[in-house]
C-alpha cells in the first residue's frame, strides 16, 4: 500500500449522516440509498413501518414494535467509484444524545424535509448541531408526490429559520397528484416522475433550455409555462450554487423528490457523491490529524447486546487517519495501554462481516472487552487525544431498584454498560443508602433503559420520578458537601447536585457563593 493508494481510498470516501424531524422519510430515503447503491436488492427490506419486513438498521425488538430506530448503525455501499458510508441515526427526539454522538463521525449531513411540514423543531436542533460543527449539509425535500408547500417558501424557511443560504439544484415540476417530475437546473434536463409503478422511474430526458418547446409536450403547457416563470425566478434572484460555500456550511443544496416512489434519490446520490466533502483531518489536543496520517481512530458509540445471536458490547470505531488492519497493534491513548485490534466488524446491522482492512470515513466495530469509552482514541502514536467530544447535560432524573434484591448483581452490571452507553446516566446518592439515580436527556429513554435492563440483564426494575428537573457538576472538591441531600456523585464519583428547577438552582447559588456549578464536568 503506497501513500498515494491511501490518498486513493481517502478521497472516494463520503462518510454522512441523515438528519431529520420523525416521519420526514429518513428510513425510506436511507433504503433508496441502499437499493441504489447495490447494498439491497429489493425495496421493502428496510422500512419497517410499512409491514411484514424490517429495517436492517433496526435490531431491537422494542424498535420492532414501535417502528422507530434506537440505535445507530453504519451502513456502507460502492456508488459511481465512491464508498459511502451512512450513519444511520435515531429519528425520535428522545434520543438526541445519540444522534448528536454520531454526528460528530460524520462529515457531512443530509436534511430531509417533508415537503408539507418544511422545516420542524428536531430539524432544527440537529441542523444546530451540524452547524456547531461545521460540516456541510445537503437538502432533500421529500413526499413531492403529496401536495407540497410553494417550494420558494421551502426555502425562504429553511434560509429563515436555519440561518443559511439555500441553493436549489433540482425544481419540482408540480406536487401531489399533479407532481411530473423535477427540472435539474444544472445539467438542464427534465427528470420525468411516473406515479405507475410503484418505485420505477423513466429516463431523464435532456432538453435544451426551459425555453424547449418539448416541455410542453413532457409536462403540459401550463407546468411548462410555470417551470419557465420559475427558472427566471431562481435565476435573476438566487445565487448561483458555490460550491466552496457549500463546503464552508455557508450554503446549503437543495434537491427535490419522492422517497417513497424512488424518484429524485438516484439524481441526488449522483451529485452528493460529487459535492460532499472526503474524511476531514481530525481535531485533536496537538493540532489538526491529517486523514494521511498513519493510523488513528476515535469511539463515538458503545452498544452492548447488539443481538441475541452475539452478547456482547460494540465499540464503534471511526477511522480518522491512516490504514486500519485487523489484528493490528495500537495504542489505547487514555490508557497507554497497547491493544491488538483482532476482532473487527464492519457493521451492516444484523449481519457481520468480518473485515481486514478500512480506510478513514470508515465505521468499524469493535468488540470492546470493558476498555473502551466514548471519545477514547486508538492510534499507532501514543499521544494522540480528542479536542472534546459533547456530552448532554440530562434533563430528566428517576430512581431506579431492582424489583428482586436478589439480582443486584446484575442490575449494577446492566446499569454500569448501559451508562457506559450513554443510554442513560447514573448518579449515586452519596449516603449509599438509597437507590441510584439516573438521568436522560428524554423520557423515552427511561423505557428503553427499563427494556434493556429486563431483556439483556433480566432485571425487572421499580422506577420511580423524583422531582428534580436540574443537575449540575461542582467544580473543585469543595468540603462539607454532605450538608446537601442533593448531593450525589456521577459514575467517575465526581460531585454533581441536583435540583428541583432552575430557581432552585439561582437560589443555592447565591446562598453559597463558594460553589461554582457546571452543567458539564470540566474534565471529560
Ligand atoms: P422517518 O421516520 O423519517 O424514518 O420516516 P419514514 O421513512 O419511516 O417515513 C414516514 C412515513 O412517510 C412512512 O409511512 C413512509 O411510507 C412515508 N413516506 C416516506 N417518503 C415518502 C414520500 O416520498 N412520499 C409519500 N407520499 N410518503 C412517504
């Protein structure tokens, strides 16, 4: 493997994530993208909502029943000489600190819109953690086929409320029953929408400008003239497409389509794979880590109990830099620790490969034997660390006790991996007489929690609310916390308090002004 093979592979990797609001379409695009992209070979293999089959990214039988996806998966396939990889991201809005996680191995996103919604509040906040980041974004406005908001409001909207600049690429010709298909306003041709059969689409058919007296023919006099009124629109008031702003997260692409009919996603994936940006050098505490750099990766997610057939718990690994080989010797940063690398997985949901060799933009599995934790880096080099990596600050606190004292044991195991998880977090009443505490950033997590903890440790457990609404880490190791009853410590025993709401919280701290509280620990 020469420098130039690794550039090589570096440069055809497009690593992203979809973000957006549940029910936009994001599981029905992401199964499009994998029928197009030869990873599937029938539609209907991966939706779940919609019947007898299930989501390849949707192990669990609790997302089974209620047709939502918990966790995070990596799904890869070969298109147009690129490889892609798709971070497939939980849509419900419980489950944000997850998602954000793997946001942070991407290195771009995909906002898919309902076109009759337009932009809605978990878009929003995704779209915000995107842009703390800085990675750029592509825009997909789905369910055409359905009557659509004006698609000059969409993206007054998505300008409005997002705060950057939104560049059509494609324009719908009609929506709903009267939806033909979309004008590329790059290449000038027409891509014509047949609603027949049901996931089929005909060719593109070229025309020479929106002038093209053909159009009339293709789509009817009225959407033609419509068309035309609408091209001189975009073309004396927006911007042309740049593509450096784009990559800046200045401005945004937008594409239209129709998930669910297949239409518009093939066109799209044709240019995502031209537009999105290759793997992004890494920020760690030494500087930027370039992708040539030999080899460094970095854990975004732990999963435990991925499936009934393999018990055990899943590092994710995105490869920041350099080649990754199985069985290879490297370093675990935090710990100094040196580690072989020898059961690596690429992750395609339920079924494993085993694999020998990835490149960085590339998600790997790890099975992790208890060392790995979310930010932890592994490299050929010792003194590689991350810059930071976000953690969420919980919102909702219930206390938790096996329902049978007997199983103690394996509650406290359940509670320590699904923490380590990030599923939820723990704090120990300091008195040690009481039950723990947990803490989510929303509620659903708490059932997930309860489901985890019945079906893979086998503990039924008593939950019960408390009122606290506020949590907050001290800093320093001021004494005489005890006086507190508030007071508890998180997993790593740093001291945390928590409080009954945020007048709670403004009413203590004026009453100790020696405490200074932090809604994160300073030291992750
Ligand atoms: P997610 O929650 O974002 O993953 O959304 P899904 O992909 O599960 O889609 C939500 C619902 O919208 C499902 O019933 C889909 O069949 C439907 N849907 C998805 N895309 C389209 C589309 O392009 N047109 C129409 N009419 N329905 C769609």
């Amino acid at each position: 493997m020469t420098q130039s093979d690794l550039s090589h592979e570096i440069n055809r990797r497009r690593t992203f994530a979809i973000i957006s609001h549940p029910d936009a379409g994001k599981t029905t695009i992401t199964e499009k993208l994998l029928l197009y992209g030869g990873a599937i070979h029938e539609a209907g293999s991966v939706t779940a909502r919609e019947g007898s089959s299930h989501t390849k990214s949707d192990w669990m039988s609790m997302e089974q029943q209620r047709g939502i996806s918990i966790t995070s998966s990596a799904l890869s396939f070969e298109f147009d000489g690129h490889h892609v990889n798709l971070l497939d991201t939980p849509g419900h809005q419980d489950f944000s600190e997850d998602t954000y996680r793997t946001l942070t191995a991407a290195d771009s996103a995909l906002m898919v819109l309902d076109a009759a919604r337009g932009v809605q509040a978990q878009t929003e906040k995704l779209f915000a953690v995107c842009r703390n980041r800085g990675i750029p974004i592509l825009t997909f406005v789905n369910k055409m086929d359905r009557p659509a908001q004006d698609p000059f409001e969409l993206l007054e909207q998505v300008e409005k409320s997002l705060a950057i600049r939104a560049v059509p690429l494609t324009w719908p010709i009609g929506d709903g029953p009267d939806f033909r298909g979309v004008y590329d306003l790059e290449g000038k041709r027409v891509l014509l929408f047949e609603r027949v059969v049901r996931g089929r689409t005909r060719a593109p058919v070229s025309v020479a400008s929106v002038d093209d007296p053909a159009l009339t023919e293709l789509v009817g006099a009225e959407q033609h003239a419509k068309l035309r009124q609408d091209v001189e629109l975009i073309e004396g008031a927006i911007e042309p497409f740049d593509p450096e702003a784009f990559l800046a997260g200045e401005v945004t692409p937008v594409f239209f389509g129709s998930a669910i009919t297949n239409f518009g996603v093939e066109h799209f994936l044709s240019r995502f794979v031209k537009l999105a940006p290759c793997p992004a050098p890494l920020h760690t505490t030494k500087g930027e880590l370039s992708p040539e750099a030999p080899f460094t990766g970095f854990v975004f997610k732990l999963q435990a109990n991925m499936s009934k057939h393999h018990r055990d718990r899943t590092a994710f690994l995105r490869i920041a830099s350099g080649r990754f080989e199985r069985g290879m010797e490297v370093v675990h940063t935090r710990t100094g620790r040196e580690l072989r690398l020898s059961r690596a997985h690429t992750l395609f949901a339920q079924d494993r490969e085993s694999i020998d060799v990835a490149y960085p933009g590339d998600i790997v599995g790890l099975v992790n034997p208890g060392v790995f934790r979310i930010g932890d880096v592994v490299s050929v080099s010792k003194d590689v660390h991350l810059e930071g990596f976000p953690r969420f600050t919980p919102e909702h606190f219930n206390a938790v006790t096996p329902r049978d004292v007997s199983k103690r044991k394996a509650f406290r195991k359940g509670l320590e991996q699904l923490a380590e998880e990030g599923v939820v977090q723990i704090f120990y009443p300091t008195d040690g007489a009481r039950d723990p505490i947990i803490g989510a950033v929303g509620q659903l997590q708490f059932e997930v929690f309860e489901h985890r903890m019945n079906e893979e440790y086998g503990v039924d457990l008593i939950m019960s609310s408390t009122n606290y609404k506020v949590v907050r880490w001290l800093a320093g190791e001021p004494d005489n916390l005890a006086r507190f009853a508030k007071h508890v410590e998180d997993d790593a025993g740093r001291p945390v308090m928590l409080f009954t709401s945020s007048w709670d919280l403004d009413y203590t701290a004026k009453q100790h002004p020696e405490l200074e509280f932090l809604p994160q620990p300073r030291d992750l």
